[in-house]
C-alpha cells in the first residue's frame, strides 16, 4: 500500500514506514511530549488499521461495482456499491458526519452541485449525504488508478483534464493559469446526464486545495449549468482537510460538515457569462466554508 521505492520488503519500523513515522514528530515543534507520543500513535492506528482497511473496501467493492456493471447500465446498483464504500470508510476513520441545508432542498430535480475540494474524504462524504444518484466530474488521473478509476468509467462518471498553462498577464510577463479541458463526449455525457434527472457533482477548484483554503473556480462545469437551464447549489465541506489533507496516509478522526445554500438559478445567464457565475458561486461556497473552518480566509492568514 506505501510505495517504498524498493523491490524489497521493509521492516516495519525501517525505510519508508520510519521515515513517515518520524515525519509525524518532526511536524510537531509546538507540541509537548506527550502531544507527540499522541500523534505517533495516531499515526500508526492509521498505517496499520485505517488505511489496510481502507484499501480493503476499496479492492472488495470495487470488484463487486464492475461485476454490477456487466448488467445494470442505470448504476442504480453501481452508486450503491459506492454509498456503501463510503459509508465503511468514514465509519473505519471514525468520522462522523453532519449535514446542513440540504432538508430544504428537493433532491428529486437535477441540479450542478458545486463543491470546495480539500480531501480525499470528500468523495465518500457527499456518496454518503447526498440522498440522490449523482455524476461527478473528477479530474482523469483518477481514472488511471486500478478499481477506483475502472469504477468512475464503468458508473459514468465525467473525465476532465485539468492542467497549469501560460497565459498573458497585464504586466507582460508570463503567468500560469489552471484550466480544465472537457471532450466533446464529455460534453454529451454531461448534458445526457442532467436532462435524464441527474445530478451532477463538481470541483470547481480543479484539484484539491493543499491549504485548505478555497482556490479559484474554474468555468467548466457552469458552462454545463447554462447549458441545460438547471440550477446550482452551493455546497461547502468542513473538517475533512483536517481529518486527512493532502499527501499523508495519516487519519485524524473528527465530526465532519457538509453544507448547503440556496440553490443559484442559471436562467439570464449565457455560456459567455459562465466565469461570472462560477465567481458568484465561489463567493457562496467561501461564506459557508470559511464561516464553520478552523481554516482562515487568505487575507485574514496573511493579517495573523
């Protein structure tokens, strides 16, 4: 599961798994002593039960969905496959979770439910809040992962390509923008998609936020909105850039948050207007994330 870099097996307390063990300490300046025993501890409940496990569901059912999928072309049975991964994940992780505003919303209608991406726990929260059959748009280097990505492509899920490119700045130096690149396939996905009465998930930010602050929204998926004249809710998730943020294995239980706003009509908006509605939804998802985060706003990180 922890790629060494070695054909060899490790022991356990050498090579890749000591450096990550001693990684956890090192992070802890401001800790005393028994703040990082604690966390070394921590640490290890991770590498040696939550993540096996993890990886566990994840070959079961992922083996289960693509079985599923040879005679359920809806995905009906496919998402479930994936409610329930979600469910054993966050369960195992001991991280409940409590959701906001979505009681008043009526889930039957399609929508473009947009969310802030901090985690990988985010995907088996909004599989296990979000009440309806949904798509998600997600970035095409999942789908090269084995099981996880077989199951995005099998259960119709939307590849984009997202990437850094050059672009001009006012100052005439050179910038780099992140920009996403959709097909034409992925385009009638999409549209097919929301016409027939489902929703679609996205990640307006492109990628996960190393921070945990809210990036930019790129204009992809309110294009999609436009398109098919369907509203936009604008969701925030909480906790789950602190229970695990990116590039560690390592788990840290606590309640997570998932809220949602008033849904955002798209009618008076055109194609062309796309980047103005993904600002409008940015300013939505910020006020509800940043209102319940431990994490600060930018400006407010810089003052402090």
């Amino acid at each position: 599961m922890l790629p060494g870099g070695s054909t060899q097996p490790e022991p356990l307390c050498s090579g890749f798994t000591y450096r990550l063990f001693a990684h956890s300490l090192e992070t802890l300046p401001n800790v005393s002593q028994p703040g990082r025993v604690q966390n070394a501890l921590s640490f290890l409940r991770s590498i040696l039960i939550f993540d096996p496990l993890i990886w566990l569901y994840t070959l079961v059912l992922a083996t289960l969905s693509l079985l599923s999928s040879l005679f359920d072309r809806s995905g009906r049975v496919q998402h479930g496959f994936a409610r329930l991964w979600s469910w054993l994940i966050l369960k195992t992780a001991m991280c409940p979770v409590s959701v906001y505003g979505l009681e008043t919303l009526d889930t039957a209608n399609p929508r473009v439910y947009a969310v802030n991406h901090i985690s990988a726990l985010d995907i088996p929260v909004l599989y296990v809040s979000l009440p309806m059959q949904f798509r998600i748009m997600a970035k095409r280097e999942l789908f090269r992962y084995p099981f996880l990505g077989w199951h995005l492509r099998r259960s119709g899920q939307i590849a984009v390509d997202v990437q850094d490119l050059p672009a001009p700045s006012p100052s005439g130096a050179g910038a780099v923008v992140t920009r996403g690149k959709i097909n034409l396939a992925s385009v009638r996905a999409v549209l097919n998609a929301l016409r027939s009465g489902k929703s679609l998930v996205i990640f307006p930010e492109g990628g996960r936020s190393i921070t945990g602050q809210i990036k930019p929204f790129l204009s992809g998926g309110f294009y999609f909105a436009i398109k098919a004249g369907v509203e936009i809710v604008p969701m925030a998730l909480v906790g789950t850039y602190e229970a695990l943020p990116m590039n560690t294995f390592h788990i840290h239980p606590r309640r997570l948050q998932l809220i949602a706003g008033p849904p955002i009509p798209t009618s008076g908006y055109t194609v062309r207007q796309a980047e103005q509605l993904a600002a409008r939804v940015q300013s939505e998802v910020e006020a509800l994330y940043y209102a319940r985060a431990d994490v600060q706003r930018p400006a407010e990180a810089v003052k402090s």
